[in-house]
C-alpha cells in the first residue's frame, strides 16, 4: 500500500510503499478515507511526545476515518506500531466508532482529536458542573475554539477565551462571556474576571504561569481546577511553593495515560454526534496523501486543522 513513512524522527515523511498490515485476532482491515495532522502526531513524529513509541521506519497518524468492508464508515485510533492513519489501509481493532451516515470524513478528522481533547479534558479530568466558570487559555487554536464549545455543550455558566492573537479572538468572541488577549506589555492575566473554576491549559510555559499566579490570588476562595493538556508555549514552569499553601488549587492534567482507554472510548459517540450535527467542528484544509512532504510543513488558518484523504 502506499503511504506516508518517516525513517527518523524529526524528518519529513515520504509517500511511498509500506507492507499493508496483517490484522491480528480481534482486528479488521480498513480503508483509510481521511486522517488529521493534529499537533499530538508532530509531536510523535519528532520523537517528543511522551507517548512516542520509538519504532522506525514508521507511519504517522494517530486516528482517522475509515471504511470498513460493508460499506460503513468509522472513526480509529490506536493502531499497532509502527502503522499509523497516514495510509491507504489499517488494521483496527476495539477503538473503532461508528460515523453517522452523511457525516463528512474530512470534518470529522479534523474535529475529533481537538473537540475530544476538551471533552475528555472537562468530563474525566475536571467534573465540570453546571454553572461552572471556564477558561480556556489557547482558545484561538483548533483545540481550544472546541474547548469552548464544549464547555458551553456540558454546562458552563461563564466562558472565558484567552489568546494572543487579536484577530482570532475577534473571530471567536461569539463563543465566549469574555475574550482575554495575551500581551506582553500589559498585566493581561488580572484582566480575567473571576473566580473561576476550571481553566484548560493549551499552552502552558509563561502565559501558564502568569495566569496561575493571578488567579490562585484572586479566585476569592473558589477552587481553581487547572488542566493541563498542551504546551505550545513551553514544557515547564516554575511555581512558588507559597502559591499552593495559600490557594485552593487542584493541579492535573490531561491525556494519553491519564485516564483509561476505556473511559475515553465511551465518550467518543457523543462527541462524534456533536462534531456530525455541526455543534462542535474543526475546519478542514484538505490535501492528498501523496502530498505529504510538501503539506507537513505548510501554514494552515488559526483554527483549522490539515487532514489527509488518499
């Protein structure tokens, strides 16, 4: 079959033939119609991601659309190393969802992996309540505009986006309570209007800590939940010891290995019926498969998410 393969780690993958895969006990061969490049398979692919599994030659893609050999599509996910969804075929065993009948592929993975991320995120990790503050800290990404369609879906009272680019904020305002821009030369993190419950941290690295600084200051004793998901904006902070003692802070995080594949499998039919209905959607900037060399390292609109189809 063809596909795209990566020999090390870091390099730009080359469409090429790869020996299909032989699905084993409990795994069924299907066609691959289209797959995400999410910021979770450029990790993976760099050898970065905690998650990477370090076999080489390998093929990239972490989830995707594909049609099973009657017909149906369904979205996949946790292929056996070294394949990946960035392939003609794959073999897939129980992380394997039904796709409702008209959903666009493309749409659908481009939105999954984002839009599950914050579900995941808000329903496993934090416990978000009804009426609940949330502020999502990257919200001008594909993942964090899901964040806020998400929270607002499961209950949120107040929605606060947070962001450094001012026309994306713009874009997006309709979908917040508040819109918040990152600045470097002003106090931005003290402009959330608090308290607030449960911020997702796409970002961390030093918007993180000026905005967990802020608000463990001024929460007015309300519980601040943080979860961290993504770290586009540096892998570590410092955090003052005095900052823990004197807050109500719940620390955590959110992703491959903090929660179990079961627990994430049973939330992906709700959230592929929200991403199909249109309430939680990902835009998708489409490219061939054969393409991969020159796509991998082309700019897509804030926002929007590259998906591959053959």
């Amino acid at each position: 079959m063809k596909a795209a393969v990566m020999y090390e780690t870091g390099k730009l993958p080359a469409y090429q033939d790869f020996a299909d895969p032989v699905p084993a006990d409990g795994e069924e061969l299907v066609e691959i119609l289209a797959a995400g490049l999410h910021n979770v398979t450029r990790s993976q692919a760099t050898g970065q991601h905690y998650a990477s599994h370090g076999r080489l030659p390998m093929i990239p893609g972490i989830d995707g659309v594909a049609r099973r050999s009657d017909g149906s599509l369904t979205y996949c996910g946790g292929l056996r190393p070294p394949y990946g969804t960035f392939a003609e075929r794959a073999a897939v065993s129980g992380f394997a969802m039904p796709i409702p009948a008209g959903a666009d592929p493309a749409v659908v993975a481009a939105s999954l992996n984002p839009a599950g991320s914050s579900w995941m995120a808000l329903v496993l990790r934090a416990g978000l309540q009804q009426g609940q503050t949330v502020a999502v800290l990257g919200a001008t990404g594909a993942a964090g505009r899901c964040a806020l369609q998400a929270a607002k879906l499961l209950g949120a009272g107040r929605v606060i986006a947070i962001g450094r680019s001012a026309s994306a904020l713009t874009e997006i305002a309709d979908r917040a309570d508040q819109t918040v821009r990152i600045r470097d030369d002003t106090d931005w993190a003290n402009q959330v209007e608090g308290p607030v419950d449960i911020v997702l941290d796409y970002v961390w690295g030093d918007p993180a800590e000026r905005l967990l600084s802020a608000l463990s200051s001024g929460n007015h004793g309300t519980r601040l939940t943080w979860v961290q998901i993504g770290s586009m904006a540096g892998r570590t902070i410092p955090i003052a010891a005095e900052l823990l003692r004197s807050s109500d802070l719940r620390l955590i995080g959110s992703g491959i290995g903090s929660a179990s594949m079961q627990d994430m499998a049973a939330l992906l039919p709700t959230v592929i019926e929200h991403v199909a209905s249109g309430r939680l959607q990902v835009d998708p900037v489409v490219r061939r498969l054969a393409d991969v060399e020159a796509a991998w390292v082309e700019t897509v609109p804030t926002g929007s998410r590259m998906v591959f189809v053959p």
